[in-house]
C-alpha cells in the first residue's frame, strides 16, 4: 500500500486537481464546439454528475474547515468560469448549426425562375416572371366588370369593429359575428381594430363617400381564423359589389349576376338564385353557377348537382343605408360577393387549395 493511497489528499493537491479539471475542461469544451454533434455530450462530462468536478467535490470532506473553504471557493470558482464557456460555446455550436441548416436547404432561387425564354427582350437569357392564378383571375374579374360599366374600388385591410361589423347591420353580441373567426388587432381598445374578414367595409367606406349611384367592384385580401384545408385559407382574396342608385331592383340584380356569369365563364354557363341569409342583405341569396367542369352533367367537383356555389349576394338592408346617411326610401341598391381563391380553384380543377400558397413554382408556370 502507497501512503498517498491510504491517507486523504492534502489542501495542494486538492487544488491541484480542481486547476487540472478546469484545464481540462475548457480543452474538451473547445474540441467539442469544433466537432460537429459532440458539444452536448462534452458538456454533460465536465460539468455533470461524473465530472472531474464533481470527484475533486467528494475529496473536500477530507479537509479540515479552512482548507475545505479555501478548496470549496477555488472549485465554485472553477465551476462557474467552465459553465460560463459552456453557456457562451453552446450559443456559438447553435448559430454554426443553424447556418448549416440553412445553407443545405437554400434554393437557388435564380435558377428556379427562369421560364420560358422572351427573345429578343431577353439578353440574358432568362425569361419573365408570371402573375401568380389569384392575381391573374383577379385582374380577369375586374376586366369584366369594368367592361359592364363598374369601377374598382380598394379600402383598407386592418379595420375597425364599426366598418367591418357594426355599420353592416352587425351589432356587439349579434350572432352573425359568429359565422366569422376574427383575427383582431394589438391597437386602441382591446377588441376594436382587426383585420377585416371580408371586403364588405369598402362598401361603407363607399357609402360613407356618399357619390351617388354607385357601380362598384372591390377585390382585396381578407383574413380568418381557419385553419388551412382543400377548401378553406386564413388569407384569402374575394371580390365585393355594390349597386346603388334609385328603382335599383331584384331583377337587376339578378340580371348582373347572369350577365357576369356568361362574360366570365363563356356562353354554356348559367347562373341561379337560392335563398339564403345575411345581416347586410334583405333579401338574402347565394349564387351558383353551372359547374364548368362538367357543364351541368354532374360530376365529383359538384357532387353531381351540376351547379357550384360560387358565392352570396341581395338587395342592400336598409339599416346599412340608414347607417351612413342614405335615405332608403329614395335609394336602393345590391350587392354580391365571392372568393377569388375559390373561383381559381374551381378554374383550374385544383383538388386542394393549399396549392395556391405553397409558392412551388412547378405548380405556378402552369398558369
Ligand atoms: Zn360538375
């Protein structure tokens, strides 16, 4: 037996062995952050259960109190500087981890756009970007509308409770909100801006204008709190009108809706008139024109009806009228609605909405 072996470790040695254990550590925590994978599994070995750290602690019941203060301060001293590195070295591994991360799944996204070449415009070679469906079946609607005499109008995207609900005939707690899940606004009073969940409130804003007759169309972008399937986005696009002048009745109405219809989708398609309900119309219905996939036959797109539901529409309620200043005995007026996506979607045969937001580019030059 050594007499080292059989006799407790005095104060230098103690000491000794705290320096080695900070040496070593600070070593194998710098190999590690350099070594791709290990910094987690170096770092459980210098500062864990079964570091050296942790052995130097169990030799300090050996000495007595004043060497066990001063062996006690230069370890907690130790401790603290190796977790310090290993706090600063971790946040260095996770920055170069990231950056890996990022560069192997960047694309490079000037190969990726170039499309079909434009010559002789093109001299470098690459070809022009297109308009994305949306915002081609957008412009296509405002064409036909303004080829029927309407004008476009644009309003705001974040709104107040009174343009979005309130002035549309919706008050506080009536139950219509419900058919909306709102998504509101950290501004003014909690509970009173949001972005708007249809593009009804340029109809207000219009009203509230006040240039009478009014012959407008009004496409923006909308927001709900839905969550993303084959048939529904929380971002979405969708494509208001209004009518109002004086003796504007049913009739024209429905007039428009057709008339719209065959501009839009060409001769063989029709439109129809069901009964239906909303707050700022009275009354009520929701449009539907032969499905232009099968052209009435019947198919899966229509679930064999032959007709598809393309969006809503009525006669304006006088409590819209009365709410921003018009008189309803002397005017009257229509308005109608629909989603753009939607229409899109049922264009181009999409079985899943999604499409239109996954930004693949083998999906959009098809269009
Ligand atoms: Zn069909």
């Amino acid at each position: 037996m050594t007499p080292q072996a059989s006799s407790p470790p005095g104060l230098d040695e103690v000491l000794a062995a705290v320096d080695s254990a900070l040496r070593d550590g600070r070593r194998r925590l710098a190999e590690a952050a350099a070594t791709p994978g290990s910094f987690a599994a170096a770092q459980r070995e210098v500062l864990g259960k079964r570091s050296a750290l942790a052995s130097v602690n169990a030799l300090l019941g050996g000495l007595d109190p004043d060497g066990r203060r001063q062996a006690g301060a230069a370890l907690g001293a130790a401790r603290k500087e190796l977790e310090e590195e290993a706090n600063r070295l971790e946040a260095v591994v996770a920055e170069a981890e990231r950056r890996q991360r990022v560069a192997a799944e960047r694309l490079d996204l000037t190969e990726m756009a170039i499309g079909p070449k434009t010559p002789p415009l093109s001299h470098s070679g690459r070809g022009v970007g297109r308009l994305h469906l949306v915002t081609q079946t957008r412009d296509e609607l405002e064409d036909t509308f303004v080829a029927m005499g309407f004008a476009v109008a644009e309003g705001p995207e974040a709104e107040t409770d009174w343009y979005n609900f309130e002035a549309l005939n919706m008050p506080p707690a009536h139950p219509a909100r419900g058919m909306w899940d709102t998504l509101y606004l950290r501004l003014g009073e909690p509970g009173t801006v949001l972005l708007r969940t249809h593009t009804s409130p340029v109809q207000i804003h219009l009203l509230e204008a006040g240039e009478l007759p009014i012959y407008a169309v009004m496409p923006g972008r909308c927001y709900r709190r839905d969550t993303p399937d084959a048939r529904h986005l929380p971002v979405f696009h969708q494509i208001e009108g209004l009518v109002v002048d004086r003796g504007i009745t049913f009739g024209d109405l429905a007039g428009v809706i057709e008339a719209f219809t065959t501009s839009f989708f060409g001769p063989a398609i029709h439109s129809r008139l069901r009964p239906s309900y909303f707050p700022f119309t009275e009354p009520s219905a929701e449009f539907e024109v032969t499905c232009p996939i099968c052209r009435g036959e019947g198919c899966r797109t229509c679930s064999g009806s032959g007709w598809i539901e393309l969006g809503g529409c009525g006669m304006v309620d006088p409590n819209v009228f009365s709410a921003v200043g018009i008189d309803p005995e002397r005017y009257s007026g229509f308005a109608f609605g629909f989603g753009i996506d939607r229409l899109a979607q049922v264009r181009a045969e999409l079985s899943d909405m999604r499409a239109l937001i996954d930004n693949d580019i083998r999906f959009l030059r098809q269009f």
